[in-house]
C-alpha cells in the first residue's frame, strides 16, 4: 500500500515579513527543504497544493519529483480547501496521505520513515499522529477511507480527526521538529541559528 505526501504550501504568509516558502533554507528553501526531506525518506508521489505566488513555488520545485496543484479557493485563507485539492489531485491506488506543512522545512527524515513504516503495519488503516512530549504535531498520517470525510467537509481536519479518534494511532518522537513551523521571522531566524535543520 502506498503512501504519498500532501504538502500545503499555498498561504500568503501574512504573519510573516516575507514571503517564508521561499526564504533560504541551506542550499535550498522553506518548501525545498519540505520536499527534499520527503524524497529522502521514500516518498514516491508528492503533491505540493499551491495558491500564493503558485508559479515561484513550482519553479522552486522544478528540479524535484513533486507536482504542483493549484488551490483555486487559497485566498479564503482556510486550509481545509488546500487539503481537499491536494487528496483529490494524488493517486487513485495511493492508500494514504501525509499531511505535511510548507512551512515545517524542520521536518526529518527519520520521521517520515517512522510514519511510513507504521502505516505499514495496518495497511494505511489507522491515522497515525507523531507526538512529542505528549503534543501532536506533523506530518499526520492520514488512511484513504477517511479522504471522502474531508472531501465532504465543510468544517476543518480537526472535526475528522476527532470522529475518528478511535481509529487513531500515536507514534512518539524524540524529536520537537514535529511541533514546530515558521509563523514569523522570529521562528525563522531561531531555526536557522540552531542545529534542528532536518
């Protein structure tokens, strides 16, 4: 059963100075770093939902195996929409979906490996959420016969999560990469000056 990646990365940023999807990141950028973490870790199909300066995303991405999608409906500010765009563009034999930030280029290999190997376990049948000191963070997991409860959805992810809280595995991380993303310049510089780069 596959898995591929849904990385939300069509906001406009507004807490932050700069447009952060683009802002350097080692030799890359925010978003390059996102992918290029994904890629690492095995995943085979990477749908990257743009919305806010779409085509420098996906120039930023030209030379990996991810493929931009368009979020038509971005500027209403609401993720669940990128959400729904990213599910409905992967795969139709992809058994589940990473739900990963744009913003999150902090994102380990490890990790994701975790999270794939755990899905394997139950053939993508459960939501698997990392956690950190008893915090839930991302990427999270998320099976395909939960993608028509989201699709349908009016609310947001959280409103699905907790319908299904039964069917809901944690795994626990050494690792407070999960919690974190960058909101402001502040959350930026703080990262780039400290030694959790992915």
């Amino acid at each position: 059963m596959t898995v591929g990646a849904l990385v939300v990365a069509a906001g406009l940023s507004r807490r932050m100075s700069q447009f952060k999807l683009l802002l350097p990141w080692g030799e890359s950028t925010v978003i390059g770093q996102v992918v290029a973490t994904l890629e690492a870790a095995g995943v085979a199909e990477i749908v990257v939902v743009t919305g806010h300066r779409a085509a420098e995303v996906a120039a930023a991405l030209a030379r990996t195996h991810a493929r931009p999608v368009l979020n038509p409906r971005y500027a209403e500010g609401e993720m669940l929409s990128s959400i729904q765009a990213g599910l409905a563009a992967l795969a139709e034999t992809t058994g589940g979906a990473l739900l990963c930030l744009g913003d999150q280029p902090q994102m380990q290999v490890e990790t994701v490996a975790a999270l794939l190997a755990e899905a394997r376990t139950d053939a993508c049948r459960d939501v698997i959420i990392p956690s950190y000191s008893m915090r839930l963070g991302h990427p999270i997991l998320l099976p395909r016969r939960l993608w028509s409860d989201v699709l349908a959805g009016a609310t947001d992810l959280r409103a699905v999560l907790a319908a299904h809280r039964d069917q809901t595995r944690y795994l626990v991380v050494d690792t407070p990469t999960v919690l974190a993303d960058l909101d402001t310049v502040e959350d930026y510089e703080r990262w780039q000056a400290g030694s959790h780069n992915g």
